[in-house]
C-alpha cells in the first residue's frame, strides 16, 4: 500500500490549473501552425495569427488564454494500493482548485443554477472518480469554458438510425453552433452506454492528444471522417470562413442496450485546455 498525502496532491492541481489556463498545448500549437500554412483565406490565417499571439502574450505574462477560466472539471484514476493520507481526495482536488484559481488570478465561474451567486472560488469541481489496479494517482484536470460546453448536446438515436444517423447529428450540431464555441474546435463524441455515460466518454475523448490515432482502425477511420465532413462546412476560424473549423474529432465507443443509441457531442474551444499529473 501506499500513501499519498493529501498536500501533495493540493499543490499538483494547483499548478495544473495554473498551467493549462496559461500555456497552449503542445500538439494544439502544432495544429494551429499547420492550419495557418494550409488556410488560403486571409481573414482565416489573420485569426489562427491572432490565436498563436494570444499564447505567446499568455505564456509570457502568465495570464489566462482566455478570460473564460471554466468550470474545473477532472478524471481522476485512483490505484487500488493507494491510501490518501491527511483528508480525503475530493476535499484535496478542491482545495487544490481553489488555490489554482487564486493564485493564477484565474477567473471564477462557478455559481448557483438560479440565484446565479457566484460560489466566490471556482469550486466546486465537476470530478469524476475511476478505480484501476496499481498504487499510482492520475488526475487529468479540463477548463470547460461556459461558450464550447453550451454548443455540447445528448441524444437517444434509434438504433436503426445508425452510423449515418450519428453522423449526421453531429455535422448538425457543429454547423448549428457555428462561430459560438470559438473555432477551430476540437469534438468530443461519445457513442453508447446510457445517456450520462455517453456524454461522460464524449468529455473524457478530449483528453486525447490531437496528433494521436485511435488504436482500432475503424473509429479511427471515422474520426477522420466526421474530420473531414464538419471542415467541409467552412465556418473556419471565428467563424470568418475556411478550411479549419475543427483541430480534430476523438470518438470512444462502448456497448450499449439493444432498444438504444445514445449519442454526446462534446465541444472543446481552440485552446483545448487540458493537463495530467501521475503522483
């Protein structure tokens, strides 16, 4: 067994949270660079410009890339040899969230559904907990501003709707969204389960790497596929026309009821904030 203190684990979301409000990715800037060499449009390669400038004024001021800090929202893998030591794991990543927030003069968005009271410090977090084997702590932390996650939908597809019918609902929605989520986007699809689990996988599908290949080859045909399709809109950056409204798709699929065809879209903005920490 072993054990973790909990102020370990306060100070690694912390710098988390600091870090992926402030620094673009690594793959998102290669995406952006390749997209601004490949756009013909001037009004697209001004924006994807704007957007580079944007990260390098942000990494180094060690200001946010966006005034829109998001709601904290993680996907924490906890080992079955691992015992948290000093209080218990939601009340550290909080704390934790609080204090990134803080420190990195973050903005606080989280408040009440209809007072709209502000909860004053960005808490609480959106976490969700998965229990794997090993004595390893993995938290994957996601800034979920409120104009992409707003563009984001669940639906029950009937089965016989199939491929075609996702495929479509999909393409739909990004045209629907439009300029709103802040393209070029990155697309979170979640296919099965039951109608929380899909947009739970569809969230979760936007921690992958934008450069990554899924590893069974038929979603990763299809991936580039709805790729393809939504780029062919030519919403482009902002919304101002091109070929780059999206940075990727990333799709997982699971088993679902027979009777069923449960479908998240989950949409992510340009800046595809996002960081990990193994303790």
């Amino acid at each position: 067994m072993r054990t973790i203190q909990t102020s370990e684990i306060i100070d690694a979301v912390a710098a988390m949270c600091i870090k992926s409000n402030t620094e673009l990715p690594g793959d998102v800037r290669a995406k952006l660079e390749q997209a601004m060499a490949e756009e013909t449009t001037p009004s697209a390669k001004e924006v994807i410009r704007q957007l580079l400038e944007n990260a390098d004024l942000a990494m180094d001021t060690k200001l946010p890339l966006c005034q829109d800090c998001g709601l904290a929202v993680y996907f924490v893998e906890v080992g079955d040899e691992v015992r948290i030591e000093g209080g218990n794991l939601r009340y550290a990543i909080n704390e934790g969230t609080r204090r990134g927030y803080a420190d990195g003069y973050l903005r606080k968005s989280a408040c009440d559904p209809l007072s709209r009271a502000n909860t004053g410090d960005g808490t609480p977090a959106i976490i969700h907990f998965d229990f794997v084997p090993g004595d390893k702590l993995k938290i994957a932390y996601m800034a979920k501003g409120g104009g992409a996650e707003n563009m984001s939908r669940v639906t029950m597809l009937a089965p016989a709707q199939g491929w075609e019918g996702i495929k479509q609902f999909v393409i739909n929605r990004v045209a629907e969204a439009g300029p709103n989520p802040c393209p070029p986007t990155v697309i979170g699809v979640g296919i099965g389960g039951t109608f929380e689990h899909a947009a739970k996988i569809a969230k979760k599908s936007l921690l992958r790497k934008l450069d990554d290949t899924h590893p069974d080859p038929e979603i990763a045909a299809k991936e580039k596929e709805l790729e393809e399709a939504i780029n062919a809109l030519g919403i482009g950056p902002m919304g101002l026309g091109g070929k780059t409204t999206v940075l990727g798709v990333k799709m997982t699929m699971e088993p679902c009821h027979l009777a069923s065809l449960p479908l998240a879209v989950n949409v992510q903005c340009h800046s595809q904030r996002h960081e990990e920490v193994e303790l």
